[in-house]
C-alpha cells in the first residue's frame, strides 16, 4: 500500500488549504496505514494531526520541508527537502531545524548545510524533484544523512517521465533508493484554484500578478492508492519504499511527559526543601507564629506539591511576583491559586485562604495529574518589563511566550479575499463593516450546514466577480491566518525549549513565541504561567505613588500604601455592599 509522505495542511499557512483532521480522513477513506505531515517550515499542526491519526487508526508520520540553499552555482533556486522524524531523537532535531529557521531574522531563509548537520540525527530527508540535484549536492546529503537520504520521483501532472528518468539515473550512479512523493496542499482538484487566492493574501497582491513559481505544482491533490501505482508503474521499487519508510518513522510523540521547568537552588537541596523553606518563613511572617492548623494545612499542601512535583511553577511565580514588588510594579494573582496556603505564604496571592475557609483541592487535588494555573496580574505599563525579566533569568533558550493562531473569521475573510480579487481597500471594508465584529466558535464546533455569513451580502451583489469573492471568503473561513501572541501566557522548560517544542518569532514584537497554541504546549508537559497586563492595577499603582509623594514619613514605598489598606474600614465596606463600585 503507498503511503502519502508529502502532505501540507493549512498550517502551511496560506499555502496549502487541509486541515490535520482533513488529510487523515482521506488516509483512512483509502485505507491508506499511515500519513506524512510535512508542512512548509512548520510543525505548529502536529498535535491536531496526532490526534486525528489516532482516533482513525492511522499511524502519524512527522515532517517537516524546507527550502535547502543552493549548494553550487550550477544550481541557482533552492529546492525542497522533506525532513520525517524516525524516533524522538528526530522530533526533537526537527523542532530545533524548524526554529532555527523561524527564529532568524529574516525568517524561512533557506536552509545551510551547517544546520541539517548540527540537527541531522534521526532524520530521513527526502529530495524533491524541483531543483536541478548534481551528484555533488547529493553526496554532501549523503554525508548528513547515511542510509536515510531517499531520492523522490514526482509526477503531480502525470507526465514528467523524462525527469523521472534522469533522476533514477542520478540515483542510481550514486545507489540511493528512490521514493515515489506525491506534494498534497488540497484533498480535492475543485478547490486548486483557492490555492492562488491564498497565495495573493500571503504575498499582499492580486490574484492576476501571482505566478505559477509561487504556487504549488498543478496536479498537487491526494490522489488514491490506484492513482499512485498507475503513475509510478515504471518504479514498482519507489512505491514500496514509502512503506519502508513509513515503518522506519513508527514513533509516538512524547505527549502527556512532563517538562516541568528546572530552576537553579543551592548546592545539596531539593525544590521541595527551599518551598517549605519559603513557606514556613511566610507563615511566620503573615500570622506572627505557626499555629498547629497552619503547620497541618502547609504540611499538606506541601506533600502534595511534592508528589506532583509542581515545586518549580510556585518557586518560578514567586520569583516574579518579588521582582515586581522590588520594581514597584502593582501585581495581584486571581483564581484558584488563592485556595492555597502555601501560595498565599509566598506572597503570590493575598485573601488568606484559612480566614476566608478556602479549599486547597479547588486550586490542585491529588486526583487531577494537571499542572497549577496561576493566573497573574500585573500593571500593564510594567508588564513588558516584567516578561523582560523572566527571559534574562531564566535564559532565552529556555523561555518563550506562548503562541496563538488566529484564524480566519467573516471580516478578515471577505476583507482578505476581496483585496485578492482586486477589490480597492475602501471596497473591501465596505463589505466587511456590515459583518458583526465578534465570531469566536472554534473550528470543531461550528457547523457544516451553518449558513453562510455572507449570505446577505451575497443576496445583495449578485455581480460574478463579488459572488466569487463570496465563495474565496466561505471557503477560507477558519483556516489559519498568522501566529499572533497569547494574551499573557509564558512558558519556562526544563532547559533548551527548541528541542522539546517549536519556536519563531511574533512578526510584530520580534518576540520568542511556541509555534504552538496553549493546548499544544500543554499537551507537551509544559507549564503555561499567566502574566497578563491590567490597566487597573496601573491606575492602583498611580494612585499609590501619589498618596506615597505626600506621605513620605508614613510610607516607605509606593507598595506600602497598597500593601496597608485596612481590610475593615466601614466606609468602603458600605460602599462596597450597596453595589457601588
């Protein structure tokens, strides 16, 4: 059975259209035992497809394609490589070759040969058949990759037989294996052309100024088992090759492992040792003495922050929250966090979860394997400052922002399309400012039979090429469109970050971010800590400066004027119980 082992979803963003899900679903319609997900310098799709893979019976192949710089002035255009993982040691060198490329500024220039060398080991590449391979480019491969470099024959239009030819001859003066490689960017020849209206928003033009060089290969659909043999016929030997393959790329992904982050403590102690340490010391502090109930209630909590081994995520937000405080930066942590002792002894949270009869298993129960979410806030004005600090701390090989991809709803759709279609930008708003603003279901909620959000506009201009441009919008609903930064959410790994997830840079902060979403991250084992900027705390802190500037003999700081409010003052009791606030 061929097996598919160049399939782009529309995580290649704006060049290939699939979802995951979409590209498994056609595997599994044609029996096919595994797929390949190689999308275009991005790994950012790869849970989704797990998970896809997983629920259909089919076996998950991880790639990766990148544009190889030219090796030789023989050769003048990059061509493509597609990089699987064979094992973990692979995912992980594919996460280091995809962020090393997103993390350069410009982005997705082609590959060196100096990277596929530092991060070769348990790859398989395979050569695409677009560029003009010499024997010379293909033994420096060689070198990189021993007994893993496939030479592909491809034939998306079914009639490249001369090239076919020439290529098997190359391989085979150099005794390299060849494999038959389908490129796959739609499941279906009836949406090829949507292909160059994406092209047009992705190179900010029109439809009519994109060339076929910035296009996939015509002919570039999933085609069946039966189609595949009947191209390939000459080369029986490369169709049974991408079933070696695909056997040789049988691995899980380690999802569900943990990679807590690691934080430097002194020499002979545990984590564990330096929380109850901190803990004991802030008990002290914020009720004078320990009082059996607390000792009972810290030990607790201890030896269940010790039995998940959450340590880290407590020691790391204090470390945060203290360096706010010595800045003079407002902050307040919100939530479940203030269920617990030992939180609220560290000075993360303030309501005191004893007085106010608080159950620590609301925030973490023994039963429930997920990490702690400790959402912070902090004031927006010192916020950047503060993630500033988390990334020279802790390194920025170790720290990344957490990602998020948005994705197309009605009025960037109809906004996008119709400027690809030639619309003028004042056309184009004036069809989207009819669209409501908020269009926030996720992808697996919404409906198939849903009607469409252009319906009304489409009732209205009954002209061909704005009914064309309501099909584009229809039809790019939900793809993604660019990553983008969560609202305040920060990952800290257990060391270098790039071999565990992918990572880029946000286009418009230059800022680490996860290739991934928050439930891809998580769905690694990393630990997602919310640093989220809020404007009151600002006007807070403005307020306390303020009242600090006239009252320098009463207060030594701004924060001790926060820090001193009276919780029983029965003017803001009263204020507060009449709903006036």
């Amino acid at each position: 059975m061929i097996i598919h082992l160049n399939a782009h979803s529309s995580f290649s963003l704006l060049e290939a259209i699939p979802s995951p899900q979409e590209l498994v679903q056609a595997a599994a319609s044609f029996g096919m035992p595994a797929i390949a997900l190689t999308d275009h310098y991005s790994l950012a799709g790869v849970v989704e497809f797990q998970r896809a893979c997983k629920s259909s019976g089919v076996n998950p192949i991880y790639g990766l394609e990148i544009n190889l710089e030219p090796l030789s002035k023989e050769v003048e255009s990059p061509g493509r490589l597609v990089l699987l993982a064979e094992d973990e040691q692979g995912w992980a060198n594919l996460c280091s070759i995809s962020s090393t490329l997103n993390l350069q500024i410009p982005a997705a220039r082609p590959v060196t040969l100096d990277v596929l060398a530092r991060f070769g080991k348990g790859v398989l590449a395979i050569s695409d058949d677009q560029m003009d391979w010499t024997g010379r480019t293909l033994r420096q491969l060689q070198e990189i990759f021993p007994n893993s470099l496939y030479v592909a024959l491809s034939n998306p239009d079914g009639r490249q037989n001369i090239r076919m030819q020439q290529l098997a001859a190359l391989a085979n003066q150099l005794r390299l294996p060849l494999v038959a490689l389908q490129p796959i960017f739609t499941v279906s020849a009836a949406s090829e052309k949507l292909l160059k209206t994406l092209a047009a928003i992705r190179l900010v033009t029109t439809i009519d100024k994109v060339t076929a060089r910035e296009l996939p290969l015509a002919g570039s659909v999933f085609l069946s088992p039966e189609q595949m043999q009947q191209r390939f016929a000459d080369y029986p030997q490369a169709v049974t090759a991408t079933e070696e393959i695909a056997a040789r790329c049988n691995f899980d992904l380690p999802l569900g492992k943990r990679n807590f982050p690691s934080i430097p403590l002194p020499e002979n102690t545990t984590a564990i040792e330096i929380l109850r340490q901190k803990a004991d010391a802030g008990a002290t502090r914020r009720y004078g003495k320990i009082s059996p109930a607390i000792r009972e209630r810290l030990d607790f909590e201890l030896g269940v922050i010790g039995q998940l081994q959450f340590e880290p995520v407590f020691l790391i937000v204090e470390e945060i929250i203290n360096y706010a405080r010595q800045m003079g930066i407002p902050t307040s942590s919100r939530g479940s966090a203030a269920s617990s002792l030992v939180a609220y002894c560290l000075g993360i949270t303030n309501p005191d979860p004893i007085r106010h009869n608080l159950y620590f298993e609301r925030f973490l129960n023994p039963a429930r394997s997920s990490p702690p979410d400790i959402d912070t806030d902090i004031c927006s004005r010192g916020r950047e400052q503060v993630i500033r600090h988390v990334f020279e701390t802790f390194g920025e090989d170790q720290t990344a922002m957490v990602g998020t991809i948005n994705r197309f709803r009605p009025r960037s759709a109809i906004s996008d399309v119709a400027k690809a279609h030639g619309l003028t930008p004042s056309q184009a708003h004036e069809l989207s400012r009819t669209l409501p603003y908020a269009f926030f279901y996720r992808i697996e909620e919404s409906d198939e039979n849903e009607p469409s959000p252009f319906r009304e506009l489409a009732a209205n201009n009954r002209q061909p090429e704005y009914q064309r441009i309501f099909q584009d919008a229809d039809a790019v609903l939900n793809l993604p469109r660019h990553f983008s930064i969560h609202a305040g959410g920060i990952v800290v790994g257990p060391g270098r970050l790039a071999g565990i997830i992918p990572l880029q840079r946000s286009g418009s902060h230059n800022t680490i971010i996860t290739q991934m979403d928050m439930e891809s991250v998580q769905a690694f084992g990393l630990v997602k800590i919310d640093l989220l900027g809020i404007r009151g705390l600002t006007v807070l802190g403005d307020v306390a400066t303020a009242v600090h500037s006239w009252s320098r003999s009463e207060y030594t700081t701004p924060m001790q004027v926060l820090d001193t409010i009276p919780l029983d003052d029965a003017d803001t009791s009263e204020l507060i119980f009449s709903g006036h606030t």
